[in-house]
C-alpha cells in the first residue's frame, strides 16, 4: 500500500449512524437536543464533570489531612467539607457517565460554590477545581474586586472571619450551573 499523493485520492472515514455513544456505548443525554451543537455541550459537561473530580479529590485529600488529628471543632467542619467534596467528586464522577443523575447532582455542586460570605460574624466559602470570584468588600469606601484561580479546592466555614468584610459570587459556578441548566 502506498502513501495518498493528494487528499482526494485518501480514503474516507467510517461514518456511523445514530446519536453520538458516550461510556459504555450508550446514548448521552445530549444526543436528546434536537438544537445545533451538542458536541460543545459534551465538550463543556466534560470539563465541568473533571473540574468536579480533581477537586473533589483534592479536596478529599486536603479534608482528610484537617479530620485525622480529630481533636476539636475544627475537625468536625473538616467533616462537613469532606461531604461536600465527596459529594462534588460524587457528582462529577455520575457526570462522566452520562447519567441523568449527574447533571442533577452537579447542579446542586455548582450552586453550592457560588456564595462567598465573609463577615466578621459568619464566613462560608466553596469551590472546587477552579473559581473565578468577583466580590466586593464593605467598608467605608466599599470596591470591587476579582480573584481568580484553576486547579484548586477551598472550603471555609467559620462563626468569625476577616476583619474588611466582603461578599461575592463565583461566576464560573454560576456558569456551569447555566450550562447544566439549559441544555
């Protein structure tokens, strides 16, 4: 056999009938969307589902390092951030799998990452695999602000916080959930 002198002469690619197959072979649930696009809507549901697993086992790994010692009231809101990760990398893992399941559960991740509250009397803040926050802070002049970073977990629940408070949202969350959402 010999190498194609031009690309018509090259032969054709197989093409195959039917919706796209995800794991398995089975059908995605993006092959149910009769609009254009639903290769960028897998491309999207699988990054949004591997953010949610390599943070939730970064965050996993980071919770269990803060229970082991298990000593006070810092070791059980390590225990409550090792739910939530278990359950964003719980989520991811359905999302992988094309299941129905998944989207649901990582809807409910996402939104779980999009507040960020940091008041002196009360601090939460989630996110895992990457954030994009853009907050402001409240003090006598307040200011917008942008933080931003990819490849990462954090989790802080506390009955106290900073002394310049501020409050913010995490728009890649908010993202997500929208491309989850509208399908």
């Amino acid at each position: 056999m010999s190498w194609p002198k031009a690309w018509s002469e090259a032969p054709a690619p197989l093409a195959r009938e039917g919706p796209p197959l995800g794991i398995r072979g089975r059908a995605t649930y993006n092959a149910r969307s009769l609009g254009p696009g639903p290769g960028m809507r897998l491309i999207l549901f699988r990054l949004i589902g591997i953010l949610e697993i390599a943070g939730g086992l970064y965050g996993v790994a980071a919770m269990l390092r803060r229970v082991l010692p298990f000593n006070n009231h810092e070791s059980i809101i390590a225990l409550l951030g090792l739910a939530l990760f278990g359950f964003v990398l719980a989520a991811g893992v359905q999302l992988l799998d094309d299941s129905e399941r998944g989207v649901r559960m990582s809807r409910w991740a996402q939104l779980l990452q999009v507040p960020l509250i940091a008041l002196p009397v009360f601090s939460y803040a989630l996110h895992s695999g990457a954030f994009v926050s853009v907050f402001t802070t409240l003090q006598a002049s307040p200011r917008l602000g942008l933080d931003w970073y990819f490849g990462s977990q954090g989790f802080r629940l506390a009955a106290s916080g900073p002394s310049v408070p501020r409050l913010g949202v995490n728009v890649l969350a908010i993202v997500s959930w929208l491309v989850l959402r509208l399908r």
